[in-house]
C-alpha cells in the first residue's frame, strides 16, 4: 500500500470510541509525503481510541510487513483482520518516532485480542488478513498524529 497515493486513503476509514460511547475524533488527510492519521484521544464516556482502517491482502508466503511511518513518539498498534476470525484483531505494538522508520512487523509479534484483551483465536496467517489498521489506545489521552508512507509484504 502506497499512502503517498491519493487513491489509498480513498480506501481508508476511521473508526473512534464513539462506537461505544466515547468522544474520541480522528481523521485521514493526504500529504505529498503520505497519509497522516491524527485527531484526539478522549477517555470521558469511557472512551479511549481512535482508529483507521483499509481493506487489505497480502500474498500466500508473506513472512513478514513492513510500515514506513513516523509520528508523535506515541505508542500504536498495527491491527490486522482475518475472514476466518472477523471478531478478532490481531495487534502488534510499536513506537511511532518523530523520524520515517521501518518498522518490521513477524507473525509471532500479533497477539488475538477481542475489544482490547487478550483471546485464544486461530493462529494468524498474513495471507488470510482482510484488513489492517492502526490504533492509538491505552489510556494515551490528548493530540496525536502518525504519518503513513508504505505498508508492503516481504
């Protein structure tokens, strides 16, 4: 996925804690140097994220992803979908430096979680993935911004 395209955040959704109540906001804008994601975490009305997502595939024998990102040195969460588990999200941590990173994404780096705890859930395969997305959660109220460059399959 390439976030310096317009065409990709087209294909881009937000999805807040107001599904629940809270009065976290967030939005997509295009940059020439990629898509920020930014808005502000809540944790009134027991809020607390802010999230977007894309539709998304990776190939059969995908080992790992790779994201070129770089934001607020907050902590997010990289969270993949899978059809055989739609209720699941799949989450690896990382940090978001004020500088463009790549940041390698392993299997055994996901943990299955279901609305922020853990889970027992089939194992995660990149090839199943329907969609991916970024979060910001964990009690991180106030400002925040991530710009996305490339997510890519290796």
């Amino acid at each position: 996925m390439d976030f310096t395209n317009p065409k990709t955040m087209r294909d881009c959704w937000v999805v807040n804690d107001g599904v629940m109540g809270g009065i976290s906001q967030s939005t997509l804008r295009q940059d020439t140097q990629g898509m920020y994601f930014e808005g502000l975490v809540s944790l009134e009305n027991n809020g607390g994220f802010a999230s977007m997502r894309s539709s998304a595939q990776f190939p059969a024998g995908t080992q790992a992803l790779e994201l070129l990102a770089k934001g607020d040195g907050k902590q997010y969460k990289l969270v993949l979908r899978t059809a055989i588990a739609p209720q699941v999200s799949y989450t690896a941590d990382f940090i978001a430096e004020p500088i463009w990173q790549t940041h390698q994404f392993n299997l055994n780096q996901f943990k299955s979680t279901f609305r922020g705890q853990a889970i027992s859930a089939p194992i995660l395969s990149f090839a199943d993935a329907i969609e991916f997305g970024i979060l910001i959660s964990n009690n991180q109220a106030g400002r925040f911004a991530i710009q996305l460059k490339t997510l890519q399959s290796i």
